[in-house]
C-alpha cells in the first residue's frame, strides 16, 4: 500500500497530482483519496477556529461540532459506491475505446467529471426532492473548513445516474472513479473566508470568493455558482455570480432550522415536501411539488418566482445552543471515540464479518445522533444516552478492538456513562438548554 507523505495529501486536494501516478486499470487499485486527506483536513479546521478565535470573531462549538458529526457519519455510510453503481455494465456499451494510461483520458475525465458535478449540483438545487437531501450541506450559519463536511448521508446516494454517460463515451471506471474523489476534495478549501477576489483566476476556476456566495441565503446569492472546480460551467449556463463588496453574505438556509440533531435534520425537510404535495389541488400540481424547485408553487414557473422569496439581510441571529463545560467535554469525548471507530472501520473494513461493520455503522450512528440531541436539550436524549451506553458497554465485554486492555477500558468507561445518564435522566428529565436565539 502507497505511504502518503503530508504534501502529497495536501497536493490532491488542490488537483496537484501527477496524471501517470493516478491512473489505474483497476478500480480496486484506486486508493481512498479522501479517507488518506483526513489528517490534513482535521488540522485545517483546528487551524481554522484558533484564527477565527485569535481574531475575534464567535467561534461556536456547536456548529463545528454538529458539521463534524455529519462527517463522520456520512464517510462511514461509504456510499460512493452507488455513485457508479452499474457503470462497468454500461461501459461495455462505449462509442470509443479510450486507454485507461493516456494522458488524453486523464485530463478528458478532468474536465467531464466536473461538468457532470456541475449538473448534479445544479439538480440538488432546482429538484425539491434533491433539495431534501442537499439542504443539509447549506444548513451552516458559519463558513469555515468544517462546512465542507457537513453532508447528508445520502448525498452521495443521490449523485447515481450523473457520471453513467461517461461510460458510453468510453472512460474507464477507476479513471472517473479518480476524479471523483479529486473534485470531492477540490471542494474543502473553498469553504473558508480568508481568501478574497482572486481576479482573473475567477474567470475559469472556481474560488473561495465565489462559493461563499453560493452558500449564501441573501435573494442575490440563490441558485449561483454551482461548478466544484470549472466555475466556466457558471458562465456558460448563465448561474454566475460574483461576490459583492457592499453585501453581507447571510450564510444558511433561508428558513433556518432550530437544531444541531444531524438526524432529525436529515430527514425533516420529506416532511415538508409531502405537506407542500398534500396541499396540492391537483394530482399534476402535488408532482409538481415534489420535482419542480423548492421555491415552486401554482401558477409560478418551474423555479418559483423570486419576487416571492425572502430576501434575507444580515445580520440575523443565529442558532447556538449553550452547553455546560462537562457536557462539551463528554459530547466531545465521544465524538472521539466515534471518529476512531469510523477510521478502524474503513482500515478493516475488507477483512471484516458484515457482523462487525453492521456493529460500527450502529455505534457510530448512534454516538452522532444521540450526543447532537443532547446538544438540542431534547428531553428523551438523557434516556437515550443511558441506552446506548448500557448497550456498548456490554459489547465491549466481547472481542471488538483487538486489544483486550482497550475494550475492557471502554467497556468500564461506558459502564460509567450509563450510570451516570441514568441517574441524570431520572433526576433532570427535561433538559434545559440555552440559545441566544428567539423562538
């Protein structure tokens, strides 16, 4: 297996790569790009709020935390593998035959890859029930490295379909495969503040500039900007918009949810789509909701009518639950522990019963779910926590780590945990937690 050095890591998320050293004839020969970029976004983020920080500006631990938690679990969901789900079957269909070693491929591939991203975006955006899944991405109030990893479990899930024409043009899978995870990465550094207009770079690539104005819910800022690293895609299809000096960007959704629970806020936004459809006068019109653009409603056109979208303006207040120092170090100890089974998991995961990554999934779905509930002062997240505690710790008194000091050390800490959250849940059955939000 590839050592990967510190600059190489670095150099893949800026598409600094050597074509002939990332091209494969076989998909299992392609190495996981982003699970070897991990380390190196992890010190960004941590570089990222000791700046915010150090220049005054509000560092809210529950938005880093809650974008953190939807990284976690949506790299430990590995869906990529539906992205090209049936590829290899269609590419058996190809008009060419396009040499999976040539440098024509490589670059042909660079190109076509974001133009199809760029097209998959655009879709998340203007299809309602896309937006269902998307919206979860454009929920952070701040822009910072960590937004770039607050995606929905079925994010990826949503993507199959798009890249498949490729196959019928002839690009092999590990090639497409490659860049994939490139644009995917590509993406990560343009999540920050720092970097202002870059001028003429602006013109053909995508900058962080012009991608904090896609994240914006100001009415100017709506369906712009889509392209991951081409931002030429923008230009051509008329979706281009440039940064403006005399406007806050209002960062968020324009109806903002009051809540970090990652699961809850993955699935809310059905809900509202099958009210909206249920609403509906007519068969045509309830289809219409669903497919047409979030913005829609009868008699407007596809997208809806801007006129009738709110404009938001800064500054707005923005969600940010008050935890106790205790609960942020227990929340944040087991975002930990969560974030050291997603790593074995994908290490071991080859090797592994279906038994035992079923095990993972749980354990790092459950610590997600129910410590971002606790963040929200759900009343049942006590409870539910007691739960899941008492369940691990007793899972723990089997062979899970491989090394019998680690598990009996976690079965003894969960064993504490469960007491304690019972105790609590008993003794404190509402929580009470403090925003500086108005409900």
């Amino acid at each position: 297996m590839m050592e990967w050095t510190l600059l190489q890591r670095v150099g893949t998320m800026f598409y600094l790569v050597s074509p002939n050293s990332t091209s494969f004839s076989r998909i299992d020969h392609v190495p996981n790009y982003i699970h070897e970029a991990i380390p190196v976004m992890a010190v960004f983020m941590l570089v990222d709020l000791a700046v915010r920080f150090l220049q005054g500006k509000t560092v809210r631990f529950s938005e880093v935390f809650f974008s953190v938690n939807s990284g976690i679990l949506d790299e430990a969901a590995r869906l990529s593998w539906v992205v090209l789900l049936g590829y290899q079957w269609l590419y058996q269909y190809r008009i060419w035959d396009l040499p999976w070693d040539s440098l024509y491929t490589w670059f042909g591939a660079f190109i076509l890859v974001d133009l199809c991203y760029y097209w998959i975006h655009r879709a998340n955006h203007e299809v309602n029930i896309l937006w269902a899944v998307h919206q979860y991405h454009h929920s952070a109030e701040d822009f910072t490295f960590s937004t770039s990893i607050r995606n929905s479990v079925l994010q990826r899930a949503i993507h199959f379909g798009f890249y498949h024409p490729l196959a019928l043009i002839g690009f092999p899978l590990p090639t497409v495969a490659v860049h994939i995870a490139f644009n995917y990465l590509y993406q990560f550094f343009m999540h920050n503040e720092y970097v202002g207009n870059l001028g003429p770079i602006g013109w053909v690539l995508m900058t962080p500039s012009l991608h904090r104005v896609h994240h914006g819910s100001n009415k100017w800022c709506l369906d712009k900007n889509y392209a991951s690293v081409f931002v030429i895609w923008d230009r051509i299809f008329g979706t281009f918009e440039p940064e403006r000096d005399n406007e806050v960007i209002v960062y968020g959704l324009t109806e903002q949810p009051q809540t970090h629970n990652v699961l809850w806020h993955q699935v809310y936004y059905f809900d509202e789509i099958y009210k909206k459809a249920r609403s509906m006068s007519t068969w045509r019109d309830s289809l219409k909701a669903v497919f047409y653009g979030p913005g829609w409603s009868p008699g407007a056109p596809r997208l809806g009518d801007p006129d009738t979208f709110p404009d938001v303006k800064a500054p707005r207040a923005k969600y940010d639950p008050q935890l106790p120092l205790w609960q942020v170090v227990y929340v944040v100890s087991h975002q930990l522990l969560a974030l050291s089974a997603q790593q074995l998991m994908v290490i071991r995961y080859t090797t592994s019963s279906w038994l035992m990554v079923l095990t993972f999934l749980v354990f790092i779905t459950m610590a997600v779910c129910v410590t971002s509930a606790i963040f929200d002062g759900w009343r049942w997240a006590p409870m539910a926590e007691a739960a899941r505690c008492g369940a691990f710790a007793y899972a723990f008194t089997t062979p899970v780590t491989a090394i019998p000091d680690v598990d009996t050390a976690l079965m003894v800490y969960f064993s504490l945990c469960f007491l304690f959250w019972t105790k609590h849940g008993l003794n404190h059955p509402s929580a009470k937690i403090h925003t500086n939000k108005k409900n």
